[in-house]
C-alpha cells in the first residue's frame, strides 16, 4: 500500500481503495470470466490471457490519467490511446493463414474486445465494463452451441483411410468422391501402414458434408479402415 502511495501521493488512502485497487481487482474478475471460456474451449487466448489483457489495460489507463495529473503535463489520454495499436499486433500474432484459410479470428477479436473492457474498468465505467463482458461471454458460449446446431459454423475433421490400393489409386478414388461433395482434400499425407497404403487429410465442412463424406467413403472398394478425429477450430 505503501508503493502506491508514493507512486500516487495526490491520492488518500481512501482514494487508493475504492478507485484504484476496485478498478484494477474488477479488471481482473471480467477478464477472467472470458478467459474462462476460453479455456474450457482451449483456445490459445485462455484464463490467464485474457486476464493480464484486461488487468494491463486498466492499470494503463489509471497510469495514463494519473501520470497525467501527477506532472500536470501533457494529455491524460496519451498512454491509454497506445492499448490499441499494441493489443492490435497481439491480435495480429494470433491469426493463422494456410492453405484452408484463416484461423483465429475469432481470438484475435476477442483479445481486442477484452481490452477494451479493462479500459472501461480501468477508467472507472463499471457499469458499460460488466454489461459488455456479459454480452462477449453470451456471444461466445450461446452463439457457438447455435452456430452447430444449426450447422452454421464449419468444422474442420482429419480423415484416416487405410486401403490395400496402390497409392495413386487412392487418391484418385477419394478425389472423386470429393469432387462429388463439392470438397477437397487439405493438407494431404501418404504413408505405408503394412503392406496397405494409408491416407490422411483434412476437410472443412459442416456436420451434415461430414456425414455425407463419411458415407461416400464408406462405400468405396478396397478400404480397410476409417476414422475421423476434430481438427483445430478456426476460433
């Protein structure tokens, strides 16, 4: 308590308490909340992320209008208006590119949107800061649970097809099926298992394309063995 004193002398102890520290600790507990989310969805973006993003965010904006009154210079906006470029590159390095598209858009905006709500808490507007962190959370729990049931979000699944084909013939009997489907295959593997060939690839579609490619595939000669496993979600 101490530390704070000397760092914010202008500010009483009683200041310290009901501004300061509940600005900070309310930080903390909103960006938990979607961090939690998160990490029960294990996105790379979890708890504790999202956590040091809202505490960061607030304790910057406290700093920028503190500082500001401290030295009696300069606009008290100033550290505040650098959150957004520097939460922007963390976004940034949070989206993937490859050759099925892009990945973790929805991290990025949520990375961005969490910022913003350790600056409300920060500068003291708790009501709007605990209003849009119910709002995010609704967003990415309920909107997600609608997306799938209503198979409106695509998913990503890893095929495994074991066949005794030769390697060129497999390939181009999958191909066919996929062409069918309107589908390509996506981070195409070929390998031996045994004296058998064994294909692994990728495909995004939603859950009722899965079970149409699925069935496709089923039906064609000389397979052996398939599986599907969950690929990574575009989150």
């Amino acid at each position: 308590m101490n530390i704070l004193a000397l760092a914010f002398p202008h500010l009483t102890m009683e200041d310290l308490l009901s501004k300061t520290l509940v600005r900070l600790t309310l930080a903390a507990v909103l960006g938990g909340i979607i961090g939690l989310e998160r990490e029960l969805k294990r996105k790379p973006a979890g708890l504790r992320t999202n956590i040091f993003i809202c505490f960061g965010s607030a304790m910057f904006t406290i700093l920028s209008t503190e500082l500001a009154k401290e030295f009696g210079i300069g606009d008290h906006t100033r550290i505040a208006a650098q959150i957004i470029p520097g939460i922007g590159f963390i976004g940034a390095g949070s989206i993937l590119h490859d050759k099925g598209g892009v990945s973790g858009l929805t991290t990025a905006a949520t990375i961005f949107v969490v910022a913003s709500v350790g600056m409300a808490a920060g500068g003291g507007l708790y009501i709007p800061a605990i209003f849009a962190t119910m709002l995010i959370y609704l967003a990415l729990h309920l909107l997600g649970i609608l997306e799938r049931n209503l198979n409106l979000k695509p998913l990503t699944m890893i095929y495994t097809i074991v066949s005794d084909k030769t390697a060129n013939d497999l390939v181009a009997e999958v191909n066919s099926i996929m062409e069918d489907q309107g589908k390509e295959m996506q981070a195409m593997h070929l390998s031996r298992a045994g004296e058998n060939e064994k294909l692994v690839f990728r495909v995004e579609g939603t859950r009722h394309e899965h079970k149409q490619l699925m069935d496709g595939l089923r039906q064609a000669s000389d397979v052996s063995h398939l599986e599907t496993t969950p690929g990574p979600d575009r989150d």
